[in-house]
C-alpha cells in the first residue's frame, strides 16, 4: 500500500506530498510556497510575517462562532540526518515507504517531525465532517536549528486563546511542559604546522551509531561517536607522538552524533602498536554496548600524507577537552518520576576553513537556573582547555499547569474515544510553547501527536495506527472546544 492511500486519507495523502517537498531548517521557501498555493486552492485565508511564519485561518462552523479560537501549531523545517553523504536534502525527496505498520525511509530521515503536525493541521482546515469554532494553524520556520520563527512571530500573526502543538512524539500522552535548551559553542584556533614526513597516517573512522534526539533519546545511554573518537584519540596521545591533521563529527545540534572521523600519523615504527591498540579498543566497546548499538563501526585506513597537521598543543587541549567534555544526562526531575531534569550534548566538531574547529554543544533543563549552570559548566570546561566560548539566545522552558482546561478536554476526547486515559507528562525535548506563552502569556496550550521513533536519526519512523488516533483526538478536543464559550 502507498502512503497516500492508508487512513486517515487526508491527513496520509498530505503527508505523502509533504515528504515530496525540500525542507532543511533555514530553507523552506518550497513548503512555504506549498502552504500558500494550499491556502488559494482551498480558499483559506493566509498570512505570512517577515521571518516566514504562515498562519491559515478558517471560520467557525454555523453555530459555534462564539467559542474560542484554537491554534493548530507545528514547524515546516525537518532534521536532514542521512547514512549516505551525497543526499542532497535541497533538491530530492524523502524516500518514504509503508512496512508493516511504520512509515519508514531509505535511510534518511523521515520528517515527520514535524510534516505530520502539518498535515493534519491541513486536513483539519479542509474537513467539513466535524462542527468546530474558528481555527488558526500556525507553521514556523527553523524549529530545529534555532526556534527562529517561533522567537520572532510577527504581531498580530494568531488571536487564539487555545494552542495545540502537534509536535510530540508519543501516541496515548498528553504533554504540558517541556524542558528550555541553551547552545554552547567552543572555538579553537590552530596554527598550520608540517605533517611529519616520517609519519604513517590513518584515517580512523566511527560510524553506524543509532544516534538520535538529544532530548527524547539523551537518557537511553546511546553511543556519541565524538565521545568514542576522541577516547581513542587520548589513549593513542598517552603512548605515542600523535599529530591530527583533520577531525569531523556529528552535524545537529540536537542529535547524538551517529559518526565521526579523524586522520592522524604516528611513527612509523608504531604502526602496528596502533592496530593492536584500536583492536582492543573495538572489543570492549562491543562489550560495553552490546545490544545497544549492534552496528557500532570503528575502522582505520591508510591515507596519503595530509598538506599540513594542527599544531601540537592544540590538538592536544582538542583531544583532552573533547574526551572529558560533559554528555548525557546531568539529573533527572524530583517532580515527575522519569523525566530527564538536565542535560548536555556534545553534538559536532568542525573544523572550518579559517583555521578554527568550532565544537557545538546543546544544553537542557526543566528549570531554567540549572540550564544556564550546565551551560556555565560547559564553558568553564571549554574555558580551561584555552578556547573562546560562546552561548546562543537559548529558549525558555514551558511549566506545567496541572489545571489547564485544554489538557483535561483533550485527556477526555482520547479516552472516550479509545478507552484509555492518556498519560499527562512533560517532555525533556524543546517545544516552541514557552516562546509563544513569553509572548502571548494567556495561551492554554498542550502537545501531542502520533507515535514516532528515532527521530532526527536515519532510522525516524512513524506508527500507522498511531497516526488515525491522534488525528481522531484532534478531531474530538476541537469538538469539546466548539461548545464551550470565550
């Protein structure tokens, strides 16, 4: 079966062109451009703001003028994550198909985060088989890179008093409050130095990670390919002469790096001291993550002598700090039992072409203190290892409300409709609520959506069944809303 054709029809048939459409964070003018032309098609009233938000409003059905406006939100922009490097993600489609009960791909990210929040928010405009009140569907941009869109919404871009974000990842879970993020980035700047002419030089290489969301998977102890590398790396330093003439991993900010590389020389003499060495490394990382990451890879291959090697006391401090770099979960909520309190992720080193490798890291927290004491951390760290440090804007953290008359409509609409009472949680991933609630402070909002796994990862998928009940509890909280008053 094609996707288009699985049920709900509307929201797959959505979808199904939605992964047809190139949308990188910071690039999506093509699914803005769609939106629009779905907006003129059906003769939905459309805006956009400067940044390139969109907002596509319908009005109420007959009857039900006076309820509150609710504001169906999600963000155009995916994680482009792929195991093969020549994916273009600016030009070529999702490569989407149905197995089973999963929408998965061909080894790409599946952009389901956020194209499933997308379409249904469409469908919603364009279904006429429920009585609802008047609704907004707001679609940011850059979500995933910076919360751009959401940090910049333009005035008077949504009137709603409700907002539902269909951005969560769990089928039978409402979710009331999401963890603020902070990024932190390290600059080290190296002198071009001569690569030893004799050197023999490898090109050690870390790959098949599951990787994966640096909030929703951070507590499930995955590998971080940076973290391994630069274990090696260290080990290698304290028994040899070892210089560093490239390094690379990760990519997103918030993803757990899936690979890595380095191309380094030893003696010549020492060239099979390092075999045996890498080897033994290989053997107890089997050991340490059997059954967690079962195509954990880690090769070496000879290259070519490199044009030049970082200078000696900068890959040094590189190594040292990148090894003994925080990563992982910090602590875990007092609150609410399983729910990840803090963290940090060491997500990508770079070098660039003005002689500086720039390591970006991500910082999380429920409580907004301990996220800038985590992020102060990770600069002091950073600080000590002689690098420039820098932190981003961040976003704020979304408290819960226990008493939020939107979360107990949308907990009942999914237990009368399948007989179960969803769970009421937060969620340690960043959601664009509490932007919009620094904004628009009288908002009553809550998130939830269908099950999906391994986000920002290759292996992202989508359950089927998930996806008619999440669409069905949309359909039925709009309902609930339509007979209550403003």
């Amino acid at each position: 079966m094609e996707i288009k054709d699985l049920q709900p029809q509307a929201v797959f048939s959505i979808f199904d062109e939605i992964t047809r459409i190139p949308r990188p964070s910071k690039k999506e003018e093509k699914i803005r451009a769609y939106l629009l032309d779905f907006a003129r098609e059906h003769e939905i009233a459309a805006k956009t703001d400067a940044v390139g938000n969109v907002v596509l409003s319908v009005p109420a059905t007959p009857g039900h003028e006076d309820a509150p406006t609710v504001i169906l939100q999600g963000h155009m922009d995916m994680v482009c994550e792929s195991n093969d490097k020549s994916f273009d993600f600016t030009t070529r489609p999702i490569p989407a198909y149905v197995d089973g009960e999963w929408i998965r791909t061909k080894g790409t990210t599946l952009g389901a985060d956020n194209g499933i929040g997308m379409a249904a928010s469409l469908a919603i405009l364009t279904d006429k088989s429920f009585e609802h009140g008047p609704i907004e569907a707001l679609f940011t941009v850059d979500e995933e890179t910076g919360m751009t869109g959401a940090n910049n919404l333009g005035e008077g871009m949504i009137s709603g008093s409700i907002l539902l974000n269909l951005d969560s990842e769990d089928d039978a879970e409402i979710f009331v409050g999401c963890a603020g993020g902070i990024d932190t980035q390290a600059f080290f700047t190296y002198k071009r130095s001569f690569a030893p002419n004799d050197f023999l030089y490898f090109r050690i290489n870390v790959e098949g990670l599951n990787g994966g969301h640096s909030g929703g998977d951070i507590h499930l102890g995955r590998a971080n390919a940076n973290k391994l590398l630069a274990r090696f790396l260290f080990r290698l330093s304290g028994q040899h002469e070892v210089v560093v003439s490239e390094i690379d991993g990760g990519n997103l900010r918030n993803a757990i790096p899936r690979a890595s590389h380095a191309v380094i020389g030893v003696h010549t003499s020492k060239k099979e001291s390092v075999r045996v060495q890498l080897n033994n490394y290989i053997a107890e990382l089997e050991n340490e993550y059997a059954g967690l990451e079962p195509n954990l890879k880690i090769t070496m291959e000879s290259v070519d002598a490199p044009d030049f090697a970082i200078d000696q006391e900068t890959s040094t401090s590189l190594i040292r700090a990148l090894y003994s770099a925080p990563h992982g979960v910090v602590s875990m909520s007092r609150d609410l039992e399983g729910l990840v309190e803090t963290s940090t992720n060491l997500a990508s080193v770079k070098m660039t072409s003005d002689n500086t490798i720039v390591v970006t890291t991500s910082q999380r927290s429920s409580v907004e203190s301990r996220k800038h004491d985590i992020a102060a951390q990770v600069e002091a760290h950073f600080l000590l290892a002689g690098a420039r440090v820098e932190h981003g804007e961040g976003y704020p953290g979304w408290q819960p409300n226990m008493e939020s008359p939107i979360m107990k409509m949308s907990r009942d609409a999914y237990e009368e409709l399948y007989g179960v009472k969803p769970a009421i949680k937060a969620i340690h991933a960043g959601l664009e609520c509490g932007l919009f609630l620094t904004k628009y402070p009288h908002l009553d909002m809550v998130s939830f959506g269908p099950t999906l796994r391994d986000v920002h990862s290759p292996s992202e998928r989508m359950h089927i069944p998930a996806v008619e009940r999440f669409y069905g509890q949309l359909k039925r909280t709009l309902e609930k809303v339509a007979v209550t008053k403003k």
